[in-house]
C-alpha cells in the first residue's frame, strides 16, 4: 500500500480538496476544454496573457483527486512564468510522472510538482495528472479543439 | 435459505477451507472450475468484481478451445477431408447447443457474430436499412448502453429518421406508462436492453414485447447482461431479435450470437458478402445462401464457437435458480452493507435488478475508488460504463460498479466493504 501514499499524497488531497484558481477568468485570452472519455474528467481552462507571460489562470469542472490537484498545482505555479517557462515544465512534467526521467534530479525546478512523482507507478493514471498540462500547452498553441486525452 | 449464510463472516476467514452450509449453492467448489482465482494480485487473493465487463473462463472452456486447436482444427464447410468435416460439425453442434440454450425453434435462427455489439449493427444494416425510412422512428430506452444507441443513431441519421427514448426514473425503473404512448404507426423497431450494465435493472421485456407487438412492431432485445443472469427463453419472449456475447457469460471473446426469428432473417439483405454466404457467384450475378450462411460470411471463430458452446454446456451444468439465488444474496448483502454508509449513494434501485451495483461516494472520484480497490486486489470498474446517457440522467460523470457472479463470495463482498472504508479514510 506504500505506492498508495505516494500516488494520494497530502498535498495532492488538500489540493483536490480546496483547488486554487477554481474559477473563471471573464477576461481569458485563451479558453480550452480537457477531456478524458474514459473516466470522465472534464475541465476548462482559462488563460490570461500579458506579453509572453502567463498573467491569469483559472479553471472549472470535474475529474478525479489526481487531475484536479494537478490542474490546481499547475495554475499557482504557471502564474507569473513565462510561456517558453511553462511549456519547459510540461514537458518536465510529463517525463515524470511516465517515469522517464528521476524526480530526484530535479527536486528544485520541479518544487510541489514533485508530489506527482508516485503517479508514474499507475499507469492508467498517468493521463488523469497530464490531462490539465496538455490543455494549457494546447490553449498556449492557440489550439481551438477541445483536448482529449484518447 | 439466506439466514444460512453468516454475513458475518470474518474476513480473515481461510478462503478455500471455508465451511458452507450443506445443501446450499457453493461458490468455493465453483471457483476451483476457474485458473484465474489461484493466482494472488498485489499479493491478495483477486476479489473479482468486474464480470459485467467480462467473466473468467472455466477450465473446461479453456480446454475446449485448446482441444480444438491441438486435435480437431480446421476450416469448415468447404473440405472433404475428416478433420474438415469434424470441425464442421463441432461448429454446428455449437450452433444447436445454442438455439437449445435460448430456446430457439431453429438452429439456422442462431448466427454467429462477434459479440452484442455486431449482432445490433448486422439488424441495424440489414433490416434497418430495408425497413426504416424518412419519418420513421426507432424506439430505444433510456439505460441503453452506447451499443444500442449508436448502430441505430447512424442509420436513422442516414434514412432521415428520428430515434426516440423512453425514459427512466430515478431508481432506473423505465416509465413504462409512457412506453406505449411512445409507439405510433411510424415506429419501425423497438430496440431494448434487457438488464442494464450500468445500473441493473432488469426491464420487463416480456410484456412491452408484447404491447410493441400490439401495434405490429418488431422488438430486438440486447441479452448482453441478461443471459448469465436469468432463464432466457426467446420463444416465451417472442422478442423477434435477441443479442448475447459469448465473452460475458464465462466463454472466448470475439463470440457472439444473433437470434432472429427465421422469416425475419430470410427477408433481410445480407450484412456482409463473401465466402460461405453465397451459393453461386458469377461476376454479373451472387446467389446468396440461406440462413445462417447468408450473415456468417468468411471463416468464422469457429474456435470461439466451440468455446461458447462449452461455456454453456458449463454454465447448464448448473441449478440457474441456485445461481441466481446466490447471486441475489450477494447482491443483497452488499446494498445493505453500502447503503450504511454516509457517503454512499447507489445509483441504481430499480424494482427487479441483477447483481450489479453502481454507486458515487461523496467527494470521491470513482476513477480514485477504483485504483484504491486495486490496491486491495479488487477489481471493479469506474467510469461512464458506456452508457453516458444513464450518467447524465443521475447528473454525474461516472460511478464505481461493483458486479457480481455466482463465483463470488461473502468475502469478495465484506473485501468490497472493507476497502470502501479505507477509501474514505484515504481521502478523509
Ligand atoms: C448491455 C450491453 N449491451 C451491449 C454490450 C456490448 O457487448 P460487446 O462489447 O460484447 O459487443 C455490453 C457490454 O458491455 C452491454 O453490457
């Protein structure tokens, strides 16, 4: 059961529990649906930019512990970087948690999103953490289709 | 019967030691029929709890197969060789163990298709195709698995007809009052899941068959969770279309069946051309053969067949009643005990419902339920169980399912509790 702790971690809970930047932003230049079909995660994110930077994020809507905490932690923490920033730690985030490369190497760029290192032992959860990451790489793209994770 | 079971029954019990009452339906015993129980997951006995998804395989179904493909295998219907005509008439002895498991009238009634899903898309473009026109409308419920909406959705879209829903309650119950109303001289086809996957419910098949057939309405009905359940007699039913896959009720996969009253079928185009269905081709002109032949074009799974055939030998070589008795009491005992359960909605309380449980716990995510519960070595299933439609109507993304075979046991049930607790605890 020790994967459990790691996969459900405090910061993990307390973030699907209480997510930050769980709203709206009315003025949004980039709004973005998420979805994963097989369970039925569904998000919308918004971002605001100014210049290059990410100046605003929020987001709404439902999904599993895992997906949520990630959307919550990936909006607090892309807030204020710059895009090319942003894209970096997608893809920081995505080796992690498919486990292709060692958290422990990068402990400091990674900060909270660290707790999402036990994900890359549930490979069926792999996508619910990923989901909100590849939204707002998709809004930043200027995507217009929905994101799905299928 | 039931006072007899001790519910209980501590969890650290011995599983195979454990003493039954005698007399009564045993799970133990049945279970030693199943290779997959003596392996552990995550180092746990498997509490398996996923069989309306799929059901494991008896021994003697596994051998079957392996029978088939050591000693007895070859094409079918076209050799003169012996091994030829032995697999040819393993392949129809088959065929005949399966109009006697429905009740069939006649062995060419029974086709061979790859599961419920192909059975509804072979009537859909067959028989829809040449019955449904502009205007007309196909009938369908509202518990319907994507299965039985979709085949019907594409061919109304392409004829310009509309495909029309019955409702349901909030137990999952059909509003069968509006049912009949429902039907009116444009109504081509009734088409009916008889037990829901995702919430239970057993329709009345038999009745609305026969209101629907009142009106001289033809009425499929979707057997896919209804056949490992409960007696199916497609003659007492008088449904005209009847769809069960082979996976699901303890035999292969990528076997199926499709029962259709016999001048229905002779009367429809065939689905697919090719071999075996044709008794002469030139390039102007094909004569096609007479049923079953018409719709089993190419090689079949023939293996597959075989495979069923077994699985039902197998699965007759039971009391039905004793099984669906058990099945019943752990259905039972699993309701009571979620229901005693703050957080525990069940989604899902119809009248007459088989053993399958559906439920959401309050701040918890289903796809979490079921990872934790893996972790126990209980598989379950979470998420929309192919019927988004029934998720929408309860208002929820998806739930946890917990569904039962007579393979199971109190202990799978008292594990089920046991880990909804530390669930809860999880992500108190
Ligand atoms: C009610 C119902 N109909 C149809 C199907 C489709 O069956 P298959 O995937 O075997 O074709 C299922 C399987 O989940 C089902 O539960």
């Amino acid at each position: 059961m020790d994967e459990l702790r790691d996969l459900y971690q405090e910061i993990i809970l307390d973030h699907n529990k209480n997510p930050q930047n769980f709203h709206k932003l009315v003025d949004a230049d980039f709004t973005l649906e998420g979805f994963n079909p097989l369970c039925g995660d569904h998000y919308t994110f918004y971002l605001k930019l100014d210049g290059e930077t990410i100046e605003d994020i929020g987001f709404e809507g439902s999904g599993c512990a895992i997906s949520k905490a990630s959307a919550s932690l990936m909006s607090s923490i892309l807030k204020g970087k710059r895009k090319e920033e942003a894209e970096h730690l997608f893809s920081l985030f995505t080796d992690i948690v498919t486990g292709k490369i060692d958290p422990a190497e990068h402990i400091e760029e990674l900060g909270k999103l660290a707790a999402f290192a036990g994900v890359a032992d549930f490979p069926v959860r792999v996508k619910c953490a990923t989901l909100p990451w590849h939204t707002m790489h998709g809004a930043l793209q200027g995507k217009q289709d929905n994101i799905t994770t299928e | 019967m039931s006072t007899t079971w001790n519910e209980a029954t501590s969890m650290t019990a011995s599983p195979i030691t454990e003493q039954h009452p005698p007399g009564d339906f045993d799970p133990w015993r049945v279970r030693e029929d199943f290779p997959i129980f003596r392996q552990r997951i995550r180092g746990k006995p498997l509490v398996y709890l996923d069989n309306a998804a799929s059901t494991h395989k008896p021994q003697v179904v596994i051998d079957a197969v392996s029978r088939f493909y050591g000693e007895e295998y070859s094409n079918i219907h076209r050799g003169v060789h012996y091994l030829s005509q032995q697999a040819t008439d393993l392949y129809e002895d088959a065929r005949r163990t399966v109009r006697q498991f429905l009740n069939a009238k006649h062995d060419e009634e029974i086709i061979f298709v790859r599961g419920t899903t192909e059975a509804i898309n072979l009537v859909a473009q067959t028989f829809g195709r040449m019955n449904i026109g502009e205007g007309d409308e196909v009938l369908i419920s509202a518990i319907e698995h994507h299965a039985n909406i979709v085949p019907w959705q594409m061919i109304c879209k392409e004829k310009g007809a509309s495909l029309k829903v019955i409702p349901m309650d909030q137990h999952g119950d059909l509003k069968l009052e509006q049912f009949e109303a429902m039907i009116t001289d444009r109504t081509r086809l009734v088409s009916l899941v008889h037990v829901s996957n995702a919430l239970g419910t057993v329709n009345p098949v038999k009745e609305m068959i026969a209101t629907a057939h009142r009106h001289g309405v033809p009425v499929f009905i979707d057997g896919a969770q209804s056949v490992q359940h409960l007696p199916v007699d497609v003659q007492d039913l008088d449904c005209d279309f009847f769809a069960m896959s082979g996976h699901k009720i303890y035999g292969p996969t990528g076997i199926g069946v499709l029962y259709g009253k016999k001048a229905l079928l002779e009367d429809m185009p065939p689905y697919q051309g090719g071999g075996d269905m044709i008794l002469s081709v030139t390039f102007e002109h094909t004569v096609y053969n007479d049923i079953p032949y018409k719709f089993e074009a190419g090689t079949p799974n023939i293996a597959g067949a075989i495979g069923l055939a077994a699985a039902l030998k197998y699965f007759q070589g039971h009391d039905i009643t004793a099984l669906a008795a058990h099945e019943e009491r752990l259905l039972h005992h699993a309701t009571e005990n979620l229901r005693n359960i703050d957080e525990v909605r069940l989604i899902g309380t119809a009248k007459q419902k088989a053993s399958v449980l559906s439920f959401t716990l309050c701040a918890v995510h289903p796809h979490d339920i079921g990872t934790i519960l893996d972790q126990h070595g209980i598989a379950i299933r979470a998420g929309h169980h192919c019927a988004q439609p029934v998720m929408q109507h309860f208002g929820i993304p998806a739930t946890a399912r917990a569904s039962f075979s007579f393979y199971n046991t109190m202990e799978d049930v008292d594990a089920l509790v046991h880990a909804i607790h530390s669930v809860l605890e999880v992500f108190s």
